[in-house]
C-alpha cells in the first residue's frame, strides 16, 4: 500500500458504490479508479471488492481495509486543516538565538507581540557564540555581523552606532581626549568576542578601518554587560553601542568621547535557513519587530 492515491480510489469506489462514482468525487476517469483498485488488491494478495455487471459489494478482507482507510483518510485530513491554519494564524514556540545585548532592543518588543499572538511561546537564547540553527532546531537568529553564509537568508532590523564611552567622573580625573594619541594616557575595556578570543577592535571613521586602541586595555570582558558596568564606574573608557548607553546617556552617567573621530555604524540581522520554509511564526515576528524599529518604538529599553 505505497500509494495513498491507490487508497482513496478504493475507499471512494466502496463509500460511493461504483467506479463512475468514485471517478466523479475524485476529478479522474473510471479507469483510473479500476486501475488504482486493482493495484492495491495486487499489493495486498487479496480481493476486496466483488464486482459484478449489477452491483459491487466489499469482501471481508475489503470491509476491514475500509474501516482502517477510513481512520487514516480521517487523521490526514485532520492534519491538513492543522497546517491551514498554522498558516492562517502564528502558533506554536518561536525559539530564536540572539546575542546578549540584543535583550536591550528585542524584550521591550515581546509584550505586544505576545498580546498579539497569543498561541506563540517564545524561547530565547542569550548567547555571543554563533549557533548552527538547524542543528540546534533554533527559528531565528539576530545576528550583527555581516552575512557569510550563503544558505541563511537576512533581513535587516536594529540599526546602532558604536562610539567610545567614558563615564564624567573618569573623565574629570584623568582629563578629556581630544585626539588618538590623547588616548595613549587613558585606560581602555575592551569587548572581547567569544567565538574568535579577539578583542573588539576600535572604528576610525576616517576610511572605515579598524584599529587597536593606543589607550592601555585594563579590563577586557567577553560580556558587554560587564563592559558597561565598568565604564560606569570609571575604570577607562570603552566602545559600546549607543543603543546599550541610551539610558545612561540620558542621565548623564555616561558621555561620548573623540565623536569625531572613532565611530561606526552597524545593524542586527534577521537570519533563517533559506531551504526551511518561512513559518507564519516567523514571519511574523520578523515582521512586528521591523515594523516597531520603523515606526520609532523605543528599541533600547
């Protein structure tokens, strides 16, 4: 019974009574229906109908095929209207790997999504190492670097700015820098990658390139988080993205340093295997956060 056409022709021809019947509900012509009969009375060894120029009737063997036919057809219909209405409405948990600071703009968004979504569990993992998404069963990847990975396919949401940070307490005890090689008498923290072991490396804006800071690096962390908190408390000046300080900023807790000088800009990524078909979960929670950095939200909460 490899051919569930096979099965249904079958299970029509003995709901209905007739070949010409069975053709008719199932859009194919009478022969197909006696050919695909036929088949599976082959497959199985014995007759299941008994025909006759009057009448067609089931054999025992067919009375009991009909009655498990009938329960299987049931269960795949069952599960067809399942997946129409995965379609139609976003259910199921949405598990999603993005890097630690990515909570600052992604968890003030979750609430209305949730509200809106009500039959989506959402399962985030916090973490700076890259994962293999369909190893790891992961939907969703948010992701800052750029795209290497011709299978995974991106789209663009948080836009940030990495500048250099200092706190004013800092800043009034060993003095404001007014050019690099002012920094070569101040203290740096530095981000470290987790992947790679390599320290953040500083952005000049002129030509875009990357530089190792001539400050000395006193504390190096592989947590941002950390990164920040030092900062705050005045142990050198580090290179953070603004959406991180925004809050700290505001209340003048921390202050910008060389914005003229160091600074890059960056944006998060979406990313999703290009061979997985685009779950309505997915999409629409791609959707609901670009929408909400679009329209202003307040993504650095």
């Amino acid at each position: 019974m490899d051919n569930l056409n096979d099965l249904q022709a079958f299970f029509r021809t003995a709901e209905l009574g007739s070949f010409v019947a069975a053709a008719n509900s199932l859009g194919i012509t009478a022969s197909a229906v006696g050919k695909s009969v036929a088949r599976l009375e082959a497959q199985v060894g014995v007759r299941l109908l008994q025909r006759s120029t009057r009448r067609m009737q089931l054999t025992d063997e067919g009375r009991l095929l009909h009655t498990h036919c009938a329960r299987l057809l049931r269960e795949l219909d069952d599960a067809r209207t399942m997946m129409l209405r995965m379609r139609e409405a976003p259910r199921g948990t949405l598990r999603i790997s993005a890097p630690i600071v990515a909570h600052h703009f992604l968890v003030p968004l979750i609430p209305d999504f949730l509200a809106r979504y009500p039959e989506v569990e959402i399962d985030i993992d916090f973490r700076d190492r890259p994962a293999d998404l369909i190893a790891a069963g992961i939907d969703l990847a948010i992701r800052s670097t750029a795209l290497a990975d011709s299978s995974l396919v991106a789209r663009p949401l948080q836009a940030f700015v990495l500048r250099l940070w200092a706190s004013p307490e800092y800043l009034e005890r060993c003095g404001v820098p007014r050019s690099l090689d002012d920094l070569r008498e101040h203290t740096a923290v530095r981000f470290r990658h987790s992947d790679s072991g390599a320290l953040l490396a500083w952005p000049l804006l002129a030509g875009d390139a990357l530089a190792e800071p001539p400050a000395r690096t006193l504390l190096a962390f592989n947590n941002i988080e950390a990164v920040l908190s030092a900062t705050l408390r005045g142990v050198g000046i580090a290179c953070m993205p603004d959406f991180l300080v925004r809050h700290a900023n505001a209340q003048e807790r921390l202050r910008p340093v060389l914005e003229d000088v160091v600074g890059a800009h960056g944006r998060y990524q979406a990313l999703w295997p290009s061979s997985r078909h685009l779950a309505p979960k997915v999409r629409a929670f791609v959707d609901h956060v670009s929408e909400r950095m679009a329209g202003g939200g307040d993504a650095g909460a």
